[in-house]
C-alpha cells in the first residue's frame, strides 16, 4: 500500500485503530473474568462498554469519510493482547496475577493513547472538525482508563507485594 498523502495514512491508521479496538472488546470479558479484585474487574466491564463506543464512533468517522474500516489487523494490539492472555493463564497469587493484568491494560491504553492521539492530529490538519470532536472524546477516555487503572493498581500492588 502507497502512503502518498496524510489523508492515506489517517485512513490507515484509523483501520489500525479499528482493528485495535475490535480486538479489545473480544479481550476484555476475558481479562474481568480472570480479575479478582472487584474493582479492578468493574474497570475492565466499564472500559469494555467505552471500547464498543470507541468502535461506533470510528465507524461514523469512516461512513463520512466514505470508506470501509475494515481491511487491515493491528498487529501491535495483537502482540499487546497475547501477552496479557498469556498472563491471564498463569497460576498465582490472585493479588500478583492482578497487579500483572493492570500492567498488561495499561500498555494497552498507552499504545492507544498514542493512536488517538496522532490520528486526531492529522484530522485536524485535514480539516476533519467532526472526527477530531469524536477522537478527541475517545482520547479522553482512555486517558480515564488509563488513570482509573493506575487508582486500582495502588491497592492492588501493595497487596501483591505482601503475598
């Protein structure tokens, strides 16, 4: 594929991001499931229902773009996943387990925050007002995340360390 102009790469970039969040809502049951802190499982359930709106929300940005969201697979978020299921599986102290589970949804949240972040820049240069409203509000977001799991992570590492 050619990147020849910023609108080529913000469209790539945005099926990145599509592709991302789709395999985010697929991991996320899985990681609350696995979750015993209470808190730190309701994190996950309430990122899980903002990650199917960051989807609706791409998808309006495709429709006005007039193109298809699908079509590529984002291969950082897939490396960023399997590491957190490998963690997932691991036997343990439920406390460390959970403590490497916050470890593994932050890295999550940093990559996207960094996503969103450039391709709500290169909306803006396009002239893209209402997509860099909806990205802006999904950049948001995951910084909410990111600082909630950081929040669960104060309590739930002390707990790691003592075990």
């Amino acid at each position: 594929m050619r990147m020849d102009t910023l609108r080529e790469l913000y469209v790539a970039e945005l099926k990145d991001l599509y592709s991302a969040e789709n395999q985010i809502t697929k991991a996320l049951p899985k990681l609350a499931k696995t979750a015993t802190n209470p808190k730190l499982r309701q994190a996950f359930e309430e990122h899980l229902e903002q990650t199917n709106g960051h989807v609706q929300r791409l998808e309006q940005i495709f429709e006005a773009l007039d193109e298809k969201p699908t079509g590529k697979i984002c291969e950082g978020m897939k490396g960023l996943l399997k590491e957190g299921d490998e963690l997932a599986r691991e036997e343990g102290d439920s406390d460390v387990i959970d403590a490497g589970l916050i470890s593994a949804a932050q890295r999550v949240e940093h990559y996207e925050i960094a996503a969103y972040g450039s391709v709500r820049t290169y909306a803006e240069l396009l002239g893209e007002d209402e997509a860099v409203d909806l990205l802006t509000q999904t950049l948001e977001e995951e910084k909410q995340a990111d600082q909630k799991l950081t929040q669960v992570a104060k309590k739930i590492n002390v707990e790691a360390q003592a075990a």
